[in-house]
C-alpha cells in the first residue's frame, strides 16, 4: 500500500506541476511587450493591415480568451499555429526536437559514463595525484560557462581535429550524388560531436564531483568495512557494494541535471548554428513567434517534469524506504 500511495502521490505532483508551468508558458511570453504584428519591419504595412492581422492571429481577444483557447488547443493536441509561417507547430519543432535529442543523448551518455567512472576511481584513490588531478578538472569543467567552453572549442579543437563548428550536415552532401545511410549518418555525427562534447564535458565535471562525495560516504559505512574484513577485493566492494548504495543521489543528479541540459543545449545550438530546437526557440524570440515559444518551452518543460517523475520511481526501486 506504501508503495501505492507513494506512486499516486508523485503521479498527482506532475499532473499538478505541469498544468502550473502550462499556465506559467502563456502568462509570461504575454508578459513580454511586443508581439508578431508590432515586431514586422514592413515598411507598407497599414494600421488596417496590422489590425487585420492581429485579429487573424487572435492577437485581439483578451488575454483571457486567449488562455482559454490555449487550454483547449492543448487539450487537443494542439500547440497553435506558427505565426510566423502558418504551419502547426509540432510539425515546426518535430525535427529539431529530434535534433536536439540526438545530441543531448550523445553529451548525456558521455557525461554519466565518464563522470561515474572518474568519481568511482577518484574515491577509490583518495589523497593520491590522481584524485588531486581528478578534481582540479572536473572543477575546472564544472565552472565553465556552456556557452564560453563552446567557443573555446571552436577556436582551439575545430581546427586541429578538423571538425564541423555548423550546421548539422556537410552542405554539399548528397548534391551531386547519392550517400548511403552510413554516410548520412557519419556526417551527422561528426556535426554533433562539437555540441554535445561542450554539454557534456560540463555534465562531466558535476557528475564526477557528486560520485566521487558519494562514494567516499559509501564507502566509510560499517559494511563495507565488513566486507573488507571478509577478504573481498577492492574493486568487488567499490562496484557491488558501494557504487550500488550510491546511486540515489546519482539517480537525483541526473533527474535534475536535465533542466540545466536544455538549457545549456539552447546556448550550445545557438554557438554552433546547431538546427535543433534551442536554435528554434532563438530564432522565435527574434520573430515574437509566441505559438512556436510556448510549444518549444512546454515541450522541454514537459521533459523535465517527466524524468523526475521517472526518477521518483527510481528512488523507491533503488530504496524501498523512500516513501515520502
């Protein structure tokens, strides 16, 4: 029943929040002055014309109206309609989400394999100049700005290593003939090493500093020193025994690290011209594109709410105790 209760609870929590940061969405882009009809640079454009076309985009209506329209949009199914070329919005953002989630993968797994294990190898020699080295660089990463560790490798490793700094695909690729998917593919991936090495080298640094805390934790506690006494190697008990007992605050560390991965991931885009759906949202910004905003941060807003909902279920898997 313990179980139960706790699942409805945290269930009922992200049902809560989400409905909370839809309504946010809407009130503060409304909250910006401006909108996509004051924001033209149409030199011909009359009051009629603008007046015509406020009222197409809804733009008239009270702010009320306007929210309650939103409700039942996304009750729906339905973000709005860009205002910028009229098409839905989930179909403008279907592909550069799929961009972004490409990459942030891609830095992601780099940042938690690395991380988990620098920390793990650091506690284990703690006091050495490996641990000393460990931590003056997973500080150093930890520190950067996404955005400035972003241009350093453009200046400093594009170059030498010969590596993409734009875009996401070789323009000329495939216009005189056809590639094959492996290709396609390596080109991609070549264009996304750039990214998602910058969001993941600063995930690095965070994740190797809070394993490498937990793990000397974890590792001072009365069974692991028991195990010690039975005559188990050194790397049985960091990784069946410690390593185990530390994941929850790891598990924590992912689950709200990925709201600092979206956010870094739309400095990053921005830096290499990288079309996902951080770039998406700059460029909406620019247009006062309000439909294409709040579909973009509802959609990321989403994302966050679900992967802490998953790991709240990941804490009672990992703890039973944890019920509260």
């Amino acid at each position: 029943m313990a179980g139960a209760d706790y699942l409805i609870k945290r269930t009922f929590f992200a049902i809560a929040t989400i409905f909370v940061a839809v309504t946010l969405n809407f009130v503060l882009f409304r909250a910006v002055p401006g909108n996509a009809v004051t924001s033209l640079r149409c030199q011909f454009c009359t009051k009629q014309f603008k007046a015509e076309l406020s009222a197409e985009l809804g733009l008239d209506k009270s702010k009320w109206q306007q929210y309650v329209i939103y409700l039942d949009d996304l009750a729906h199914g339905n973000l709005g309609t860009s205002y910028t070329d009229h098409n839905p919005v989930l179909q403008d953002l279907v592909t550069p989400l799929k961009n972004t989630a490409l990459m942030v993968t891609l830095g992601t797994v780099f940042s938690v394999v690395f991380g988990i294990l620098a920390g793990v190898f650091a506690s284990w020699r703690r006091g050495t100049l490996i641990d000393k080295a460990n931590l003056f660089v997973s500080l150093g990463f930890y520190s950067m700005p996404t955005q400035w560790l972003g241009m350093l490798m453009v200046f400093y490793v594009a170059g030498t290593f010969g590596l993409p700094v734009a875009g996401i695909q070789t323009p000329d690729l495939g216009v005189l003939a056809p590639v094959s998917f492996v290709t396609l593919w390596s080109d991609r991936l070549t264009h996304m090493i750039l990214p998602a090495l910058t969001l993941g080298l600063v995930l690095y640094g965070q994740y190797a500093l809070i394993v490498r805390s937990s793990m000397l934790e974890t590792l001072g506690e009365d069974y692991v020193l028991t195990a010690r006494a039975k005559g188990l190697k050194n790397w049985a008990i960091v990784w069946k025994h410690a390593l185990r007992n530390a994941m929850l605050p790891i598990v924590t560390l992912i689950a709200l690290s990925f709201g600092s991965i979206v956010g870094g991931a739309i400095l990053v885009e921005d830096v290499f011209s990288y079309p996902g759906i951080g770039f998406a949202v700059i460029q909406a910004i620019d247009r006062r594109d309000y439909p294409v905003l709040e579909g973009a941060f509802l959609l990321l807003t989403v994302s966050v709410i679900v992967t802490n909902f998953i790991a709240d279920l990941l804490y009672f898997k990992l703890d039973p105790r944890v019920t509260t």
